[in-house]
C-alpha cells in the first residue's frame, strides 16, 4: 500500500510540474504588462490572455476577435481543433516563454514516432492559428541534435529514417531551416549506415525515397537535402 502511494504521489508530483511548465507564459512580463481582457477555453480549461498579444501575431486571433462576431464581442474563443497541450506550446511562444524541446534526452529518440507526431501536431497548431515564424526556433532543437552526431557512428534506428525526412520537412514548412554543416553531418551519418552490413534496404535509398514521396514537400528543404547528397556524392568522386 506505501509503494502504491508514493507512486501516485510521484505521479501526481510529475503533472503538477508538467502544468507548471505549460503555463509558464503567465510568468512572463507580457503577461503581467496588463489584465488579461480575452478568454480561452482549453479542453476542459478556461485561460486569461491578452487580445494585443494574440491579435498582433496571428491572423486567425485577430480575426476571431476583431470580426464583429460573437466571439469578439464576448472576448471567448472556444479552440476544440488543437490539442490542449499544444494550445499552451503555442501561449508559450506568443509570450516569450522558454522554448522546452519536444525532444527526449536519448538522442536515438531523436527522430521515433511519438517525436515525430508530437513535432507535426506543434506545427499543425501554429500554422492553424496562422502564426509564422516558429519554425525558425523549433529548427534550433533539431540543428542541436544533428550537431550532436559523430563521425563514423550510427544513432539512430534505420526504421526511423522516413520520420527524419517528415521532421525536416515540417521545421521548413514553418519558416525554419538547417546549417549546411548540420545537413552535411546528417547525410554523413547516413551514408555510414549505409555502407554497414545488413542494411538493406539502404537507409540513405530510404531517406531518399522518403523525401520523394513528401505530400506536401517544402521546395526549400528539398533543395538542402539535395544539395547536402550531392557535396557528399563529389566528396566521394573527387580524386584524392
């Protein structure tokens, strides 16, 4: 019976905090600039926010507020398409809070499905409300992983090549882009685990073929990735 207590306690313990980091936006000096005058509702929550600091930075607020409509007359609006977790991710970007990664600390986690979705459903959010440049600072969390490769090693799970591609292509789509050095690193990586046995198919045919098959390809991030196969094709070819 003490065991099961303390679990719950602990788990208890973990959301409390993971509440705390949701709202850190109510921390910051944006918020505590002025009451707040709109209402969200959040699931099964109602949140205080600033009509100046939606309305400013996405088109879908200003619009719903601004509109004449019910919901700008009331200062309500009801966001039952986002997932809750998300909305606050987004609350979290509009005030300035501290960015967390989406990201585990095991790095071949890295690029794993739940990773994956977790990333595409924050970019979903942010296109939804029609709020631009967050790409360029989720690209931050994924330049820092890719940086973090070494030579002649492979990190991640071959299964997980394709989400690689859907990752970049996702971070792109949001204004966001990758160094040269951190593409170049990546297809690096992926050449090496190509050339080790028992990889077939290869990763990098998968990768490649992954990157063919986007839905909504990014014409930027397809460039990059290009560009990136071909230094390390010329790399290969060039006499020594």
């Amino acid at each position: 019976m003490a065991s099961t207590s303390w679990q719950q306690m602990q788990l208890l313990k973990v959301v409390a905090e993971q509440m705390q980091d949701d709202t850190s936006f109510k921390k910051t000096p944006l918020y505590h600039y002025s009451d707040p005058d709109v209402t969200l509702v959040i699931g099964e929550n109602e949140v205080k926010v600033h009509e100046y600091v939606l309305a400013s930075q996405s088109e879908f607020f200003k619009a719903a507020l601004r509109c004449g409509l019910k919901e700008s007359q009331e200062k309500r609006i009801t966001l039952p398409e986002i997932q809750p977790d998300n909305v606050f991710v987004v609350l979290n970007w509009l005030y300035r809070a501290p960015l967390r990664s989406h990201f585990k600390k095991d790095i071949r986690e890295t690029f794993s499905d739940e990773s994956t979705e977790k990333l595409t459903k924050i970019m979903e959010a942010f296109d939804f409300l029609q709020i631009k440049g967050a790409g360029r600072d989720y690209c931050k969390f994924v330049e820092e992983r890719l940086q973090q490769l070494a030579p002649n090693t492979w990190e991640f799970r071959d299964e997980q090549t394709g989400n690689i591609v859907t990752i970049l292509n996702e971070v792109y789509r949001a204004e966001g882009s990758i160094t040269q050095e951190a593409m170049d690193r990546l297809v690096e990586h992926m050449v090496y685990r190509s050339r080790l046995p028992r990889s077939s198919p290869t990763v990098l045919g998968t990768f490649i073929e992954a990157a063919a098959n986007l839905l909504e390809p990014e014409g930027r991030c397809f460039r990059d990735i290009s560009l990136a196969l071909g230094r390390s094709l010329r790399a290969r070819i060039a006499p020594h």
